[in-house]
C-alpha cells in the first residue's frame, strides 16, 4: 500500500529523527519478545516429541496420561518422572528410578536390554513461567546462572515476572489509551464545534466528573466485584478521557471560524466531516503533544495501583508490584534496580517515540 505525499513526508521526518526511530525499533523488538512470552519464559516446553508425535505444551493443555503417566492433571514436565516417560517412550519404571532409567537410556538407547523409543524436549530460554517457585533456599534470592535477575520474595524468577509485566502493562496502556483517546477527541471535538450550550453543558460535566475521588471508586468496585484486569481497564478509560478534551476543544474553538471552515458549511459539508476530515487533522499536532503524557500516566498509574495494592490480582505479573517487593526487602537491592530500570527504559522509549510523531505531524519542522 502507498501512502499519500502528506503521509511519505511524515513518515521521512520520522525516520530522519534518530532517536524516535530508533526507540521506535528497541520498543518494537522488546514488545514482540514479550507478546511470545509463553515460549521465551515458560516451565513448560516449547515442543516435546513423544513417540514420533509432537506436542505444544506452552499453549495446548496435555494431561500426564499422553505420556504414559497414570494421572489426568496436566503433566508437570520439570518432574523428572514426567521427562524420564517422554524420553524414554512412556517406560513404567520411571516412576521407581527416573534418573537410573534416563541415564541408562540416553547412553545406551535400551532398557533392560530392550530398545526404546528415545523422546526430547526443547524448553524456552528462561526455563520458569511468572507463577513458578523454585528451591532456591533463602528468598529473595540473588541473581545466579540460573535466575539472571535473582528471585523475588515468594521464589520466583524476577527475570521471567518482568517479561510478563512488560507485556501486561503496554497491552493495559495501549487498550487505555487508545479508547480513551477515541472518546476525549470526540468529545472535545463536539464541544469545541458547536460550543454555545453544548460547551456549557459539557464543561459542567467535566468540573463534575473531573472531582470524583478515582481511588475511592477504584477501592470500592475492587471490594464488591474484586480485582481484575478488565475491570481497571475500564475504570482506567472512565477516569481517563477527560485528559484530551482540553486541548481538542481549544485547537476546534479557534479553528471553527476560519475560511475554510466556512466554506465548507456553505457548500453543505456535513458537521462530522467538518470535524473529522478537515479540522482534526489540523488538531493532531496538539493532540500528539498530549499522548506521550497519556501513555506514560497510564503505565504510572498501573504501577502506582499495583505498589498500593489496588491494582491487578496479587498473582499478575507487576512491575509495581515488584518495586513493592523491592521497598519490603531492602536487602535485596536487585528487586529496586530491576523495577527502576524497566520502568525508566520502557517511559523513555515511550516518550521518544511520541515525540517524534508529534514532530512528524509539525509542518515546521523537518530533520536533516
């Protein structure tokens, strides 16, 4: 698909601005890595061939049954029983000396004497999902060869928590932002278009809702329906929209009057393709300036609710979580310097990038 001369001119300027571009593409990488979470962080293998079948553990449920186990729970595959009946084509005594019947196994091929149908596993880089404990002994525990970020207070992987917490607070910004967004333009639009008793009206209704306690109502509608993520998404976009209807309804309210505006009334233009052909595209350079601070608000936000406990069940993933694990273990600096750098790489790449959209959209200025 080609894109219009306005849009090439845009998307050059964007390019041509380093920094933006670039955190644009460490962004773009990070966040790709983090939507495969489930295959980069996982105690569950990627792929497990058994018997000449393959199997997809990381995102299919399989009992321990399909391996030649004797129960219908799903197969815990660190287990070295459960490996040993993979690899060694469902073999019954595994359960009495896995690690003999593996070892013999894989240097000699047999069993007894007996031939067998050798299985094998590919596990993921970081062999830990966000909800396993491990034995690790004294927990917190530091970053080693096997937990690259060390342990958090319950024994679980901090590296693995973070992968997951990256992915679960940009999908949270993005899905906030973006209805949020959609709602503060349209209605800052309408205000700023019709203005007279529609802006009147409007305004009023801002004032009012912008002195809602929103923690309190958080507080309240955790302690009756309970804590979830779609429910402070929603919460999130209601409290949220009011943040662009300022400036839409500034950048309409001068715009509204001039020639072309006009013009297009007398020749019967519709009011909504006034608004939504001819003006916003007018309006997206203040519009812009804003949503750095929209994203960035929102990712904060998240991590101010998980810190103060009124934000995604206790089990989710957190980075705000984690920086309020880091406040209860003082001992454990790792937990701090995790938290402080995730957040700080991930706002900034955030803020970068919007900055160079907003300069995109500015006619005035071009990059060499």
């Amino acid at each position: 698909m080609r894109l219009s001369p306005l849009n090439a001119r845009r998307w050059r300027n964007f390019r041509r601005n380093k920094r933006a571009f670039w955190s644009l593409i460490i962004f773009s990488l990070l966040f790709v890595i983090s939507l495969f979470a489930e295959v980069v962080a996982n105690d569950k293998p990627i792929v497990v061939s058994y018997k000449g079948d393959l199997y997809f553990p990381a995102y299919r449920f399989y009992p321990e049954t399909a391996f030649g186990g004797d129960f219908g729970t799903e197969a815990i595959y660190r287990d070295p029983a459960v490996q040993c009946l993979i690899k060694t084509g469902g073999r019954q005594e595994c359960w009495d000396d896995p690690q003999g019947v593996m070892t013999e196994a894989e240097t000699t091929g047999k069993i007894g004497g007996e031939a067998v149908d050798k299985g094998w596993m590919i596990w993921p880089i970081v062999p830990y999902h966000y909800t396993t404990p491990n034995d690790v002994g004294t927990a917190p525990s530091p970053p080693d060869a096997a937990h690259w970020l060390g342990t958090d207070n319950t024994s679980r992987d901090v590296l693995a928590r973070v992968i997951y917490g990256f992915r679960t607070s940009v999908m949270f910004a993005l899905i906030v932002t973006t209805v949020a967004s959609v709602i503060g333009i349209a209605a800052g639009a309408a205000q700023g278009y019709f203005g007279g008793r529609t802006d009147l009206i409007f305004q009023r209704l801002l004032e009012i809702w912008g002195s809602t306690p929103s923690l309190y109502v958080i507080i309240i509608l955790f302690a009756i329906l309970g804590r979830s993520f779609w429910l402070l998404v929603v919460v999130s976009i209601l409290f949220g929209w009011p943040a662009l209807v300022g400036v839409v309804r500034a950048e309409f309210l001068r715009a509204r009057n001039l020639e072309y505006v006009r013009a297009a009334r007398a020749l019967g233009v519709s009011d909504r393709k006034i608004m939504f052909r001819h003006m916003l595209p007018n309006a997206m350079v203040a519009t812009l300036t804003m949503l750095p601070f929209v994203v960035t608000g929102t990712i904060s936000g998240l991590a101010a609710l998980d810190y103060l406990g009124y934000g995604l069940p206790a089990s989710a993933p957190s980075l705000g979580e984690l920086a309020l694990q880091a406040k209860q273990n003082l001992q454990a600096p790792w937990l701090g310097f995790t938290a402080f750098f995730t957040l700080a790489l991930m706002l900034s790449l955030l803020v970068f990038i919007f900055e160079g959209v907003r300069d995109a959209f500015d006619p005035r200025k071009t990059f060499q």
